[in-house]
C-alpha cells in the first residue's frame, strides 16, 4: 500500500524547503499559493473519483483504493508542515491582503484535520479502514422485506422501503418493510462500536470533548452548548405541536395510526397515488432544469453527471459531490466544477417522480450554491469542513421546499399528456398534511440527539446492544413512538464525512423559513423569479466557506438565526394558507411555465450527462436538453417497463 510518508512524494508537499518564507515576496507568496491549490486539487479529484466509483457500484470500483486516496488526501491536510508554511508565508510583510485572505482558509482548513500526535493519525488512519470496510458491508447486505401473503423474501433498496411504507395498501406488507429497515441496525451496530469508540479516542486526543464536538467546532465554528441550546430551543418550542398533531391522528384513525409503518400511509397514502400522475418520472430532469432557469439560477459552465435510478448495490442515500472544485487561478482562468450526483428513483414504483424531483431540486441546490463559488482557491469550495454542513444543506433545502409551493405546482406539476394538477388535489393534500408537517421536523431532530448520547457514552459502554436501545429510546422521546426510518438505518451516522452532520439539516430548515419568509417580504413572490437566482449567488453562494454560516444568513435575513419563522409557519391556520396557495395557484397556471421548449441548458450554462452505473445514456455535449430528455425517457421506458409497476 503506498505511504503517504514515501520521501519522494513528501518531498514534493513538504512546503518548509522555501528558504526565508517570512520575507517572501509577493510572487513567491502567489507561487506558493498556486501550488497548494494544485496539489490539493489533485489530491481532492482522486478521492473523490473514488468515492464515486464505490458509492455507485462501478466497475473496477475497489474499496482499499478509496481508503488509500482517502489516507492521502488526508494526511496532506494533516500535515505540520503545510499548516507552518501556511503560517510564515501569511507572516510575509509583501503579502497583500487578498494573499492573506487565501492563506487564512488554508490554515482554516488544516486546523480541521490536524492530528496532535503521530499516535492519533495512526489512528485515523485504522479508521479510515474501518469505516470502508463497513460501508462495503453495508452495500453488500441483503436489504428487502419479507412478502406475509408468500412468506418470500423480496431484495428492495431502502428508498423503495420506504416508499412502499407510504403508499402499499396492505397493512402486513408495510410492517414487513418496517421491519426490513429494523434489520439493519443490528447488522451495522456491532461493527459500529469500535468505529465510535475509535472517533472519540481520535477526538480526545486532539483536545475535545469527544468526537461530536470535534466535528461540530470544526465545521460550523461554534461548540456543542451553543449547537444544542438551539435545537433545544426548536425541540422545546415544537413539543407542543408534535402532541397535538399525534392526538390528532390518532383521534382521526385511530391509535394504529401512530406505527411507525402507518404513519406516512394515513397521512398521505392516498393523496401520493392520486398526484403521482403529475409528478411523472421521466418529466423530472426537465422540471428542475426548466425550474431553475427560470429563477436566474446558472451553473457557470460546470459538467453535472447525474445518476438518478436505483440498483443493486448503488449507495442508499442521495447525495452531491464535487470532484472538480471551481476557483479562479491567479492568471484569471476560472476552473469550473465537476459535479456527481444522485439519487434512488423507481420509476415503476408510485411516488418516484415526485421523489425524483424533490432529490433532483434538493441536490440540483447544491450543485448550484457550489458552482457559483468564485474564490480563488479550491479551498474554498469543497465539501468537508471547514465547509459548514448548514450553509450548505441551506441552499439546497431552500430549493426542494418550492415543489409544495402552489406557485410551483401550478406551473410544473403536469402529467406526462400536459395537464396541471388539478388545485382540489393541492387542497387535498394541504388538508392531509398541514398539521402533521411537525413530524419532519421531529424525525430530522432525532439524529443529532441520538449521536451525542453515543458519543457521550463511556467508552465501556459503547455496545451493541447499547447502541441499539439509545436509538430506539431518543425515537420515543423526540417522536412520541418508533419512527418509519429507524435511526440506524440512516446512512450518514456510519461515513465519516457524513456523520455529525444531521444537526445541518435542522439549522438548515430554520434558515429556509427565514429565507423563504424573507424573499416573500422583498418581492412577493419565489418562483420563476429571476432576482432569486441573482440574489442567492451574490449573498450565499460566492462566499463558500470564507464566510460563517450564521453570519450570511443574517446577511440575506437582515436577522440572526431564529426558529420563530419555522414554528410560526407550523401553526398557521389551515384556512388562511389555502385562501393564499390557491391564488398563489391560479397566478401560476395563467402564467404558466416562463420556459417550456427552450435549450434551458445554455441558459443554466452547464453539460449535462444522465448516466446510470457506468453506462452515458445521454450528453448535452452531443444533442439538445429535450432531445437529452427524450432519449432518457426511451431509455427509462425500456429499463422499467410499464408492465413491471
């Protein structure tokens, strides 16, 4: 296995030989710049390339090459001697500040990674191995549910779990699927335990508390008091909502309602068959594209691979990442991004096209925020800390939050024959489902709650069997029962780059209220509006990480960070909301979508190649955006056939 301590290629990081950094000029400082930005750009793409390889099952895809470039990348991020050199050349006095600019993101960056001791990096390092091997585990195992009217044991992917969860009639079939998610916390969490006890060693040892404090000091620039007494903040001012909504529903059908593998059914199970046929799959890719187009949104000239249908052995969540980082070289060239990302559609299954779309506009997001980045270091723009996971999920959960908007539906929610969904089925959703929106915010709570409990845990105490109760008991106290996504079946908590990262997500949802609430007041609408896109590139996303999380958000906000917009959107009477969706809907289907057969590729300014594992189904860089579409649509009619929904 190569070493990352192999003299020659130490020799070619180590930054230290530059003789009298402190006095350097200011192009030996831009020298010294420009090579860190191109050796960590190359480190960076080869781990990346490798993360997708392996999340996304391709051939020839090896789990020791991803820990290997991993370790490396790593361990130039670790290294003493790159954060020294850092150091001095920012002590230069022909250093502008623009040089120090860049230079303090840097020395952000390797304070991230540090390893106080030869010992901890070791460590890390064992680790990293660790958590491939259970990723590869985990990838490999037998997902399904047992069929209760066969008795046979049918493979599905967790998405397909879950969707089934929501929208099978049969009682028996949806407690069956539960207890197919259930099966995974008991093959995870005995290989767990070390994993967990290894990240708090690691932690400790380099000064924190434990492993959850590390990772929140790192990428969100504050601790874990001032992390928890927001989300106590949000779990205290919601309680009584979450309460009522339960009492609710269960007073409506009854407490069996309440079952984690009833709930989403009752609530929503009939409404997500009678819209799927506006929310059809092959028409996805064109409603996010058509969408953000049409809100100013550009991708500057990145390359985006999207991979969107669900297989065996595909990674079990949807994400976006970047294997190309955007940033402008010191001669004005800008290197745009390179951008990965995916989802776990079953187009055959009900509920996909609307699944589909909310990934495509959640991940489409973040795509967008990092394509906009315009620093002038790759530092700046990638997506492990110092990089927040709040500010980032920001951008995205702001973008997926307009397909329940009536403005939106009125003008993209059509059927494959071009019929906008009907405003009754708007209502009826509404109806369905506005008091029970509380839930999300519960569910999202429960992740961040249940790491600090097992980070906090004495390490003696680190078990399986521990592991497993502290999942099932934060349910109970945040949720009021079990939920349908038992929390071990959340995939974040075992990557590394993942875990202590869910707590993003609830910050990020306060954000978005703020925001959504925000851009109503400035000009009345969201949708189709172009000053959207020109305001989120200006204010969110040119910054990157240069920029706190909490800090731009007041910036667009004019406001810090409160839950007041997030609970006070939760209580609104249902009355008042559908008085305003339903003309907000009637404006939109008059007005209709701003495009319809325009190359909306040039306007997004990007190249799109829809691929699936290792096959290029269609490249905009060889036809149009529609004729893209179409031969995506030709390709889906002939991989999931009508016959087989």
């Amino acid at each position: 296995m190569f070493s990352f301590r192999n003299a020659t290629f130490r020799g070619i990081l180590k930054y230290t030989q530059v003789r009298n950094m402190a006095s350097s000029s200011a192009a030996e400082v831009q020298a010294f710049i420009d090579k860190m930005n191109t050796d960590y750009d190359k480190l960076h793409k080869s781990f990346e390339d490798n993360f997708w390889a392996t999340k996304m099952y391709l051939k020839g895809n090896s789990g020791d090459e991803l820990t290997r470039t991993k370790n490396v990348y790593e361990s130039f991020l670790r290294d003493k001697d790159n954060l020294n050199a850092v150091r001095e050349h920012m002590k230069s006095p022909n250093a502008s500040d623009e040089h120090k600019r860049i230079l303090k993101c840097m020395e952000r960056t390797f304070l991230c990674y540090l390893m106080e001791s030869e010992e901890a990096s070791k460590m890390k390092e064992h680790l990293t191995s660790l958590e491939s091997d259970l990723e590869m585990a985990r990838n490999a195992m037998k997902l399904g549910y047992t069929d209760p009217k066969t008795n046979e044991f049918k493979e599905a992917s967790s998405v397909l779990i879950r969707t089934l969860m929501s929208t099978n009639d049969d009682e028996a079939t949806r407690k069956a699927c539960y207890e197919g998610m259930r099966a995974i916390g008991p093959f995870v969490a005995e290989r767990f335990c070390e994993i967990a006890k290894l990240r708090n060693k690691i932690s400790r040892a380099n000064g924190y508390e434990d492993y959850y404090a590390y990772k929140i000091q790192t990428a969100e620039g504050f601790d874990k008091k001032r992390l928890f007494e927001i989300l106590d903040d949000l779990e205290q001012s919601t309680r009584p909502i979450l309460e009522k909504a339960r009492a609710k529903l269960a007073a409506e059908y009854g407490e069996s309602a309440l079952e984690p593998w009833n709930l989403r059914y009752k609530i929503a199970g009939d409404v997500i068959k009678e819209t799927d046929p506006y929310f059809p799959f092959t028409e996805a890719v064109s409603a996010w594209a058509r969408s953000f187009a049409a809100m100013g949104i550009e991708y500057k000239q990145s390359v985006m691979n999207l991979d969107l249908c669900d297989r065996e052995k595909k990674y079990s969540n949807g994400f976006c990442h970047w294997p190309q980082c955007p940033y402008v070289k010191s001669d004005g060239t800008f290197i745009p991004c390179v951008t990965n990302f995916t989802s776990l559609a079953v187009p055959s299954a009900v509920g996909s096209g609307n699944t589909a779309l909310a990934t495509l506009m959640h991940e489409g997001g973040h795509a967008a925020a990092f394509a906009n980045i315009y620093q002038p270091s790759p530092f700046f723009a990638q997506e492990r800390p110092p990089m927040s996971v709040a500010y980032a999920e920001t951008q995205s959960m702001f973008l997926d939050s307009l397909v329940s908007d009536a403005a939106w539906l009125g003008r993209y929610a059509t059927s494959v024959e071009g019929k906008v969904m009907p405003w009754d089925l708007i209502q009826k959703k509404l109806e369905l489902t506005h008091d029970y929106r509380v839930f999300a915010v519960r569910s999202m709570l429960i992740v961040p709650y249940f790491e600090k409990a097992l980070y906090e845990l004495p390490e003696e105490e680190v078990t399986s069997e521990n592991i497993q109760r502290i999942a099932d008991e934060i349910d109970v106290k945040l949720f009021g029962g079990m939920v349908a996504r038992p929390c071990l079946s959340v995939p974040h908590i075992l990557a590394d780059e993942s875990s202590c990262y869910y707590q993003g997500y609830v910050l990020a949802e306060m954000a978005v209220f703020q925001t959504r609430n925000h851009f109503l007041k400035k000009y009345g609408n969201i949708v189709d509006n172009k000053n959207i896109g020109k305001d989120l590139a200006e204010v969110y996303w040119k910054c990157g990480n240069s920029e706190n999380f909490l800090d731009v958000v007041q910036k667009m906000t004019g406001k810090p960070l409160l839950a007041e917009d997030m609970v006070n959107d939760l209580k609104e009477d249902l009355a008042e909301l559908l008085v305003k969706e339903k003309k907000d809907y009637e404006e939109a289907v008059k007005a209709g979508p701003t495009y319809t057969t325009e190359d909306v590729t040039a306007l997004l300014n990007m190249r799109m190649r829809l691929v699936h594992g290792d096959e290029v189904i269609a490249d905009t860089q060889d036809m149009s955006f529609f004729d893209a579409c179409k031969k995506y649509k030709d390709w889906i009619a002939v991989t999931f056939p009508k016959e087989e929904q």
